[in-house]
C-alpha cells in the first residue's frame, strides 16, 4: 500500500470527504496526468498533479500521477492515511489533514448591470471570434447573428437549440435553463461533450450574477439533475453537478472573476489560458459564458 500526501484539494473536494471517513472510493477511469475516483456516494473527485484545479472536485497530490497510475487500475480501492482505514486492503492511501483548500466557488457581483453584461458578452466573443474561430461551438457566435452556414453536426444541434432563444428578447428564467439542458446535455464526443461544456458556461453566469441561487429551488435541482444523470457520462455529470452548485475547475473560476473585476483589461490572459484546456472544452466554455451574458443582459 503506498502513502501520498495531498498538498491541495478544493473547497468542494474538502468538504466531500469527511476528516473520519476511512474509504475515500474506487478508481473509475484514468486519462493523461489524472485519476479518478469514485466515492461511496458515487461523486467523481479528480486527482491530479501539482498545477491549476483540473476538476471542482480535485485533490492536488505531491506525487508523480503518471507513475501513480500504473499501480491503480479501475476498481482499486483508495482510503485516507488514518487508523480507521487499516483494516482495508487498498492500493492507495491519502494524507489529506495537512491539505491547503482552495475556494472553487464562483460567487455573485455587484453592479453586473444589463450594459456591463452586453459589454461582456460582447467584447469576450470578439475574442472567440479572432482566437479560436473555429474550434469547438465558437462558429455559433457568427452563426446566430447571420446564418448556420458550414456549422459541424455539433454545431448545428447547438443552433437549433440556442436560435429561438436568441431571437426572442425576454427574460431569463428557470424554463429557459431546464430548455437548455434537455437541448445539450451530451451532445458532441469526448469525455465532456460539448454541450456539457457550454452548459458549464452558462451556469457559471447564473452564479455569478447570483440569478442561480435565488431561482433554483429543490424541484428546479431535482429535474437538473435527472436530466444530467440520463443524459451524459457520470465524470461529465459531476462538472455540471458542481456547477449547478456554484463550484467550477480552476480556469473558469479565474476567467469569471478576471471578467467582473473593476480592472478588466486583464481577462484575456485568462481566456486565453481556459481556450487550452481540452480539444475545445475550454471554448465550449467560454461560449456559453458569453451567450449566458447576452441571455441575461
């Protein structure tokens, strides 16, 4: 059995497991530079090398992972380094005690105005537009101001979807939220389509202009839920489950923050460093934070 200690986690991940709880979960899947487990409550934490947050759920430890994963193979099982979990033959032990959290939260901002929204939306798809026109749903962002010419499959569905709402100018509301996840929860490939991606996005505005937390109540959370649990993969549910709950991955918390704050020339950077992240994850992402502006402005 070897023993890793945890240097980082997320706020999200600290509060999942319990400084008591002895099985930390199983191994569900591995891919380039992480691992993931799932918990006895069947949520997927990340864990991951040092560097940005990859996941909400992301336990940063101070060990090689790709050395790690030739000894985890799904299904191992991966308990805390405390004396409760002796009793359990697992492959892996987590040192979490001595873990720095880190606030994963995107929280609501004042003064975010109808005109501050549009300008946002504006000025952050301009920036899609010229870097990363092609890739991903960035093609939407011409697509609903002119035509749906030479639009991927993706593309296409995303549009059928999106079209209507963009031309009707009404108020955002908990319909138009549940509308949009039945029409893009696990549409694209990968390991997070990019519709989940782009929903992502979207819930990422609701948070932060705080229009989530006051309109999202128990039946709103329950038919969201059901939509992503029959909808997509379990490890792409959980980034919309966190999400849904105000908790993102690094780079979309420090976008959102860098693009609501009184000096704002500085986003790009942050965009920038998001638009890497995935084959067009980060894209996806970004679309649906600067359509979820636009929707709300």
């Amino acid at each position: 059995m070897r023993a890793v200690q945890v240097s980082h986690w997320s706020q999200a991940a600290a509060h999942l497991v319990s400084p008591q709880q002895a099985v930390i979960g199983w191994v569900h899947s591995s891919y380039a530079h992480i691992i993931n487990v799932c918990t006895p409550t069947e949520r997927i934490l990340t864990l991951q090398g040092e560097g940005r947050f990859q996941a909400p759920l992301a336990l940063v430890l101070a060990s090689d992972v790709e050395a790690l994963r030739e000894h985890l193979p799904v299904g191992a099982l991966v308990v805390q380094d405390i004396p409760a979990a002796r009793k359990f033959p697992a492959v892996l032990r987590l040192r979490c005690a001595d873990a720095a959290v880190w606030d994963c939260s995107v929280q609501a901002h004042h003064g975010l105005t109808p005109h501050v929204l549009a300008g946002i939306a504006h000025e952050l798809a301009a920036w899609l537009c010229l870097h990363t026109p092609t890739r991903g749903l960035a093609p939407l962002l011409l697509a609903l101001e002119h035509s749906p010419m030479s639009l991927s499959a993706t593309g296409a569905a995303a549009y059928t979807v999106l079209a209507p709402l963009c031309a009707v100018r009404q108020a955002f509301s908990v319909t138009t939220l549940l509308t949009l996840v039945k029409g893009l929860v696990g549409l694209g490939e990968g390991l997070t389509p990019s519709g989940d991606d782009f929903l992502v996005g979207i819930l990422a505005v609701l948070h932060m202009t705080g229009y989530l937390p006051c309109s999202a109540g128990p039946p709103v959370r329950e038919q969201f839920c059901r939509c992503i649990r029959l909808g997509t993969s379990q490890l792409s549910g959980e980034f919309l489950r966190c999400a849904f709950e105000g908790h993102f991955a690094e780079p979309v918390v420090l976008l959102v923050r860098a693009l609501c704050a009184p000096a704002a020339d500085a986003w790009p950077a942050y965009a920038a460093r998001l638009a890497a992240v995935g084959h067009s994850s980060g894209v996806d992402a970004m679309v649906g934070i600067a359509l979820g502006c636009r929707f709300l402005a």
